[in-house]
C-alpha cells in the first residue's frame, strides 16, 4: 500500500468524524443572503470574541468540493493549483466566507490565514508521498 493511499485513507476517515463539528461552526450573515462583498480594507480586526472552523477544517472543506460553488477545486485539482500559485489559502478562507462556513473577521486574521496556507502545503505534501 502506498503511504500516499494510506493517508488519504486517514484524512477521509478524520472527515467523517469531524463533519458533525463542520456543520455546526459558525457562520458569517448578512440581511440580503448575498454573499459578502470582502474588501479586506473595510473589515474590523477585533476578532476576540469570534470562533473558526479550525484551519484544517476550512482547508478540508475546499479539498472536499464543499467549496466548488465558491469557484474552490476540490482534491487534487485543488492541490494542482496550489502547488502553481493560482490557489492561495487567503482565496479559500475568502470562499468559506462566502459559503457562510466562517465570520467575516478571519480575512485580517493573519495567523488564521498562515494556518490556512499549512493544511494547504501539508495536502500538497502528502500527495507527493509514495514508495
């Protein structure tokens, strides 16, 4: 069995038993349903008192597909453009704003957003990985 095989094995195993969790995080609202006009400029950065999806959560939600309607591929197309820049994790932390899957505020979170851009580089990583 290739090391690849068995940690996409495991990644599909641990979301399984967090997608209860993902279901219920909060979310960000607007009063028209639209989805957020982000303009990073205008945004407060007081987020003490707001709760994440935890990075690897945001980032398995788009490798999921659960991003697609936000423009986000899924799985290896998703680390495909990663791996060429055309992906960053500050573009799926804006798409899981939009999906209503997280507050507004983790736009300026600048270690929310680092941690965003590891669980990418940790998918683009283990798909590399083989005997």
């Amino acid at each position: 069995m290739k090391l690849s095989t068995l940690i996409d094995s495991v990644i599909i195993v641990a979301s399984i038993a967090l997608l209860p969790g993902i279901g219920g995080a909060q979310i960000a609202t607007n009063n028209s349903g639209e989805p957020i006009a982000i303009n990073s400029n205008n945004l407060s950065t007081d987020s003490t008192n707001v709760s994440y999806l935890k990075p690897f959560d945001a980032a398995f939600l788009a490798y999921q597909g659960n991003l697609k309607a936000q423009g986000i591929p899924s799985g290896s197309a998703l680390v495909s453009q990663y791996q060429t820049g055309k992906l960053t994790g500050l573009d799926v932390v804006k798409a899981a704003v939009n999906a209503k899957k997280l507050p507004v505020q983790a736009l300026n979170d600048r270690g929310y957003l680092n941690a965003v851009e590891s669980q990418l580089t940790s998918f683009d990583n283990t798909s590399n990985l083989s005997y």
